[in-house]
C-alpha cells in the first residue's frame, strides 16, 4: 500500500463483505492510514454480489476512473470473474504458488504470491 500512497495512485477496496465486516478490518489493521474510507466499496444490498462487476464499477466510479484504467488484486474465482466482467484494465491474482496455475485459469493476467512483489511498473 505504501507504493500506491506515496506514488499517488488512487486505490480502494471492493468487497463481498458488509459494512461492519468492513468496518472491523479499517479498525483493527488501521486502513484508513492507506485508504480514503469515503471511496471503500462494500455489500450494502444495493448491488449483486460477485462475479457481477457492479462492485468493481462501483469502485472504479468512486476513484473517479474508467474500469479500463483500473487494476484489480483478486484471490477468488468470483472476483477474477468480477473484475472481467466490469472491463478492468488488469487483474492480479494473489495466493501461493501451487494456486497460481488456477488463477491464471481463471483469467489473471499476472500470478503473484505477495504484494511485495509488485512494482510500480505493475499499475
């Protein structure tokens, strides 16, 4: 997270989750230190859930960027699914290395094991 803020990049979570799931994951790993809390795009029974792209729409919007321009960091089926179905620009898939071969089945374009192993050059 630290690359994104320093670099000015705008980033945001789009989550499956509700609102105090959400809200106890900001509190307790400190997010808003990292995240705009006002952008955080969360299961609030307006939208279907994923593989829609409502969520990742929802969150491009917020960020005041097209799907097209947006990167997506996904460990899921449904999410990979989401973020191909909105149009995003990029997805990465995270997990270890015996699931990489699924997640690029799933249609990651790029397979990492942690955040730490992306570069600027990555978004």
């Amino acid at each position: 997270m630290n690359l994104l803020v320093k670099n000015n990049i705008p980033h945001t979570i789009a989550t499956s989750s509700e609102r105090t799931n959400l809200e106890f994951f900001v509190k307790h790993f400190d997010l808003a230190q990292w995240f705009d809390t006002d952008t955080l795009v969360f299961d609030d029974g307006t939208v279907p859930g994923k593989p829609a792209p409502d969520l990742y729409l929802r969150a491009a919007s917020r960020l005041s960027l097209k799907p097209e321009e947006c990167v997506v960091i996904e460990d899921a089926r449904s999410g990979i699914q989401a973020a191909r179905n909105a149009g995003v620009g990029k997805v990465i898939g995270i997990g270890p290395k015996e699931k990489h071969p699924v997640l690029s089945e799933w249609g990651a374009d790029q397979v990492v094991e942690s955040l730490a192993e992306l570069s600027l050059d990555d978004f």
